[in-house]
C-alpha cells in the first residue's frame, strides 16, 4: 500500500489520531516531506470531493474527512513545515463568514475546511459577520476572494450590502465575491453583483480555483 494509500483509509475511517501519527512518523524519519504529504492529502479531498458528487458517499462522510485532514495540517504539517524554514504553498487567501443577522456555520464551515485542504489560506470569520469585518480582514490579510453565507431568507440582503459596501469604499474590483447558502442561487448572485455562486463545498472550490485562474 502506498503512502496515500494508507493517509486516505485514515481519512475515510476519520481516524484523526492515525493520520497524525502517520505524519508525524513519515517526517520524522525523512521518509516524507510536509510538502508532499500536503500534495497527498489534495489529492485524497479530490477523490472524497467526486465520491460525493457521485452520491458514493454522504454528507457525514464529507464533514468527517473534512475534519480529519484539517486536524492534520493544523497540527502536523503546518508546524513542520515553518520549522523547516518554508512556507505552505497557497492558491490564496480566502475570506469566509455567514452574513449579518444568520447564526447558520455547518455549511460554511465545510466549505471553509474543503478549501483549506485543497490548498487555500481560510480566515473564517464566523457567523453574523458584518460588511466592515469582511472588507477589514480582506484588507488586513490580503485576501483575493470574500465567501458570504446565508442560510435565512431574511439575511440574504446583507450578501448584497457587503458588495454596496465594497463599492461605497472603491475596492469591488480588488476582489472576488462568492456568495451561498440554501436560499441563494445563481440568479441571485447575478442580480447583486457578485461574481459567482456556489451550491455546496466541492463546487466552492472549483469556482474559486477557476476564478482566481482568470
């Protein structure tokens, strides 16, 4: 069995202890870099992100794997990596929250977890987010891509009042706003200006990924 072989078992059983300790072990003994295991573990998320969309798999198992390498790169690869003097490569930097006046998280964290493991820097900004902590923390942080969650009909307007706002101050062309949620849609990202809308995790990540390809 290879090396991603057996990280993707862990990752599909959840079993957080043995993937770290996989890691852990493999660095260790110079078996294998921090950079590579990072590259196995995109590759087991692309494999788990098409189960899904196949309905191979479920929603559970998606969260589960989700939080499973996330543990991993947080506590494991991450520090090895900065000890070793490098730095994580990274597609971006994305900024993610639910919106104003929703407290909904599943969801958004998911997509948050997905885009972490597929290579991106998440800063998730947690729930009832509003317009001037999304431009704030983009600011600080650099960021190409602002993610808005709703999960209410009633929060839905405040998707559009982040970008208002991010024209209101000049910056609607700096950066890529991506909206979602149960009640959003493709019309609805159109109608406020937002330049793409996501149905779940595995499409956020394609989105983004082709967005900032552009």
């Amino acid at each position: 069995m290879s090396i991603e072989d057996e990280m993707r078992q862990f990752v599909e059983e959840w079993d957080k202890e043995g993937l770290k300790e996989m890691c852990k072990s493999l660095i260790d003994k110079g078996k294998a870099s921090p950079e590579e295991l990072l590259k196995f573990i995109g590759n087991i998320m692309k494999f788990i992100g098409e189960q899904f969309e196949n309905e191979e798999i479920f929603l559970p198992d998606l969260i589960g794997a989700a939080d499973t390498v996330k543990d991993t790169i947080d506590e494991i690869l991450d520090p090895a990596i900065r000890k070793s003097g490098g730095e994580k490569e990274t597609l971006g930097k994305v900024i993610i929250g639910t919106v104003e006046s929703d407290v909904h998280s599943i969801g958004k964290d998911l997509v948050g977890s997905f885009l972490f493991a597929n290579g991106f820097e998440v800063f998730n900004l947690g729930v009832e987010v509003t317009a001037d902590e999304f431009i704030s923390k983009a600011e600080e942080v650099g960021a190409q891509v602002i993610g808005l969650s709703s999960l209410l009909t009633m929060s839905m307007d405040f998707q559009r009042q982040v970008i208002e706002e991010l024209k209101n101050r000049g910056l609607r062309d700096k950066y890529i706003v991506i909206v979602g949620g149960a009640p959003t849609s493709e019309d609805w990202a159109e109608q406020i200006g937002a330049d793409g809308w996501a149905d779940d995790a595995i499409e956020a990540v394609e989105l983004i990924n082709n967005l900032i390809t552009k």
